[in-house]
C-alpha cells in the first residue's frame, strides 16, 4: 500500500489507512480477515476480528532525529 498524505505528500506509513483498506477487502471478498499489509515503512499485520476489533502489529522504527531550535527571544 501507498500512502499520499495531503499537505505533506508521500509518507512511510499509515496504520489507519492499512486497517481501513483490509476492512474494505474483507467486504468485497478480496481478502481474509488476517493480512500482512506492505508498505514502504514496512510490514504491517492486520486482523479484522468477528467482534469488530481490529489489531494492527508491525515494528517501530527509527526514521528521524532533529533538534527544535527556539526562535530569540525579542528584546
């Protein structure tokens, strides 16, 4: 799966997204309900259970490191 967010453009991941597409596939037939969703952040795994919840299981990982910088202070 990829993922276009507005504003920011292409992102690594969307957990939401992943879930929402395997609930759609599971209705159209395309899927069970247990699916490893690929994305280019990695692998999630999804499970859309009878009772309605879904559980999502993928790593977390590292992607980015920054500092803030405060703007000065206006004298």
């Amino acid at each position: 799966m990829k993922v276009w967010e507005r504003g920011a453009g292409p992102t690594l991941a969307c957990g939401t997204g992943a879930c929402a597409s395997v609930v759609a596939a599971v209705l159209n037939r395309k899927t069970e309900r247990a699916v490893t969703v690929h994305l280019p952040g990695g692998d999630l795994f999804i499970e859309w259970e009878t009772d309605n919840h879904i559980y999502m299981t993928g790593p977390a990982t590292y992607v980015f490191k920054g500092e803030w910088l405060e703007p000065k202070a206006r004298s």
